[in-house]
C-alpha cells in the first residue's frame, strides 16, 4: 500500500512518525508532504524520512494570501499525486481532502480540533474527506456521522509510554535534569484561527520568571521574538529533544495547546493560558476529568498567577504522574490505532 501524508506543522510530525515506521517496516510506501512551518523541516531532517516540500518559500500574509495559499498548495499535492499514485492520503491538512475527491483517492482527515473552533477548516475538509479521525473528546458537529473516535489525543501517537521513555542525559545537554526548571512557551498566535485570541504577554512573562526564579531555574522556547529581559532565559533546543525537557519540568506554563497537552500526557503540571480555554474538548477533557493542567484565559492573569505560585510551592509532580497513570488507563495507543485502522482499510467502507 502506498500512504500519502501531509504534515503542516511540527506536531504533526510526531502525531504520524510512528505510524510511517510502522508502515516502512511492514512493507508499505510512506510518501510524506511538508509545508513550511516552525521547526518541521528540521525533524524531517533529523529522522532521515524523505519528504517533498510543497510551499518552501512559506505561507503568504493576510487573508488574499491564505486563499493564493490554498490553490498553490491544492494544485501542486495534485501533481504530486498524479505521479506518485497513493492509494489513500492521510494528514490534518484540508487540501488533501478536495484533492482526493477529485482524484477519487479516499482522504483521511485527522483532527482533534473541535468544528466549531476551526470553521475554515471544517468548511473547506470535512465535507471532500472520506472520513475524519477524532479522539472521543473532540465534537465534529454536523459531520459526526463521517468520524471514527478513538479513545485518545494525538499526543499519545507519539508520548504513550509505548514509544517515549524520557531520558535525564537528554536534558542534561541543556539543563541539570535533577534540578527544579520551569518551562515557559510562547506561540505566535498568527494563524487564521487565531484571530481575536491572547496569550502571554512579555510584561506577564516578566512577572512570571520573578516568582519562579527563587523556585529554580526558568527556561524559554518561543516562535516570537521577546523583550530582552525576556528573551535571555531563551534556550536553544534541538527540536527531537523538546518532550525528554518538558517530561523532566516541575511546570510548564504558556500558550500554546500542543505543548500543554504534550506536557500533561507526560505527567507534567501545565498552565495554559489564552482564548482558547474553555472552548477545545480534548483539553477541556485532560484539564476538567484527569486534572493534568489548568487553563486561564487572557483576563485571568491574577488567577493564573495564584495557580502558579501554588504549585511551585507543592510537591505536585508526584501528584500529576499518579494522575496521568490514571488517564493512560483510559486512552489508547493512538499510532497503533491509526496504523491498524490503515492496514484494515476502515474508510473504504464510508466513500460518499
């Protein structure tokens, strides 16, 4: 069988890493597209998977450039696809859902987003893909029906225990792993969906680092550029080392989803702080039910600030990992799911 995916962002490197060497080992052909974005290029490059970029020269600004985007990357996956032949394209991107309409390849949407959330993307995929894989938490609205649930997140693709055992000597290339650090992330909250939402402000971050100095170490890992006094704590990582740091944490704090799911699988206490709190069912689920993080939105800096000096006075780590054994009872192995659910050929039964 031959396996097209679209990864878009760096998490969905991860999220399908282990499904592509499950797939190679096995015999099957992983064809795998990449738009420019963060530190994607990079993780390709350190896996040793061979890729074809589609959009090197990066995503075009404003609204005019995510609809020239949108038809520069549409027709250049559909020459792909012309030549390479794949018999089911897989990915988070939209465009492999029209595309495989229109070539009559079945196109598997996976997503963890709610609808609602991302309207763009559910207007422009759900209604071309084949069917849509979602975790159980995740509501796809009007398209329900087409979605198969999986008792999971994309996070445990890549940070089930099946697949990730953090290592001290990792982190000890950045930071003594037996001492207490913080981790702090800033995302640039500039894409389409972003519209209308906060997050960390480099004044709040300030304030941060000044009550989790005394308590240990503070380290950063943005895709923005900061204040000065901000950016010093700025610590180059080697992006395939980021989960070995964020597992060894006492905290991580930020506004970025995947970093504070990523943390929360791990057992790391995270607090999430922006606009989206209150409004993603996958987090909503990992901070309401299993109580793995806290999430503020951008009026709640006081609050958020309370949550912070409480757990940096706790012992709360031990707290967590009991909490996360608990959530890991529930969940599944997502990257075996997705492989099986591939090999069975699940979404031929549903082409319309």
């Amino acid at each position: 069988m031959k396996v097209l995916f679209h990864l878009g962002h760096p998490a969905h490197f991860h999220l399908f890493k282990n499904v592509i060497k499950k797939l190679d080992e096995n015999g099957h052909k992983s064809l795998i597209l990449i738009k420019e974005k963060d530190v994607l290029r990079n993780l390709l490059e350190d896996s040793g998977f061979d890729f074809h970029n589609i959009l090197p020269e990066g995503k075009s600004s404003g609204r005019l450039g995510l609809v020239k985007d949108l038809f520069k990357r549409g027709s250049r996956i559909l020459s792909f696809c012309k030549e390479h032949k794949p018999d089911v394209l897989i990915g988070t991107s939209p465009d492999i859902s029209y595309i495989g309409k229109f070539l009559g390849i079945p196109a598997i949407n996976v997503q963890e987003d709610d609808a609602a959330i991302v309207p763009l993307h559910a207007w422009i995929a759900y209604p071309w893909a084949t069917q849509i894989l979602s975790p159980t938490s995740c509501d796809n609205g009007r398209w329900k029906k087409k979605t198969i649930t999986y008792s999971g997140y994309h996070e445990l693709a890549y940070l089930h225990p099946d697949h990730f055992v953090p290592k001290k000597e990792i982190v000890n290339k950045y930071i003594k792993a037996d001492e207490p650090y913080t981790v702090l992330r800033f995302v640039s909250l500039n894409a389409h969906h972003d519209e209308g939402i906060s997050g960390l402000s480099d004044d709040l971050a300030v304030k941060l680092i000044e009550i989790l100095n005394p308590k240990g170490k503070v380290i950063i890992t943005s895709e923005r550029e900061l204040k000065p006094e901000v950016e010093k704590y700025r610590i180059p990582v080697n992006p395939s080392d980021i989960h070995h740091i964020l597992a060894h944490a006492n905290l991580v704090i930020g506004d970025s989803q995947t970093m504070s799911a990523e943390a929360g699988v791990l057992g790391t206490p995270y607090i999430r702080f922006n606009d989206f709190v209150g409004k993603l069912g996958y987090l909503e689920e990992l901070e309401n039910k299993y109580e793995l993080g806290f999430g503020f939105t951008s009026d709640q800096s006081e609050q958020m600030i309370a949550k912070v000096k409480e757990l940096i006075s706790s012992q709360a780590k031990d707290t967590f990992s009991n909490r996360r054994k608990l959530m890991l009872k529930d969940k599944i192995n997502v990257a075996d799911f997705i492989y099986d659910y591939l090999i069975n050929q699940e979404y031929h039964k549903n082409k319309n």
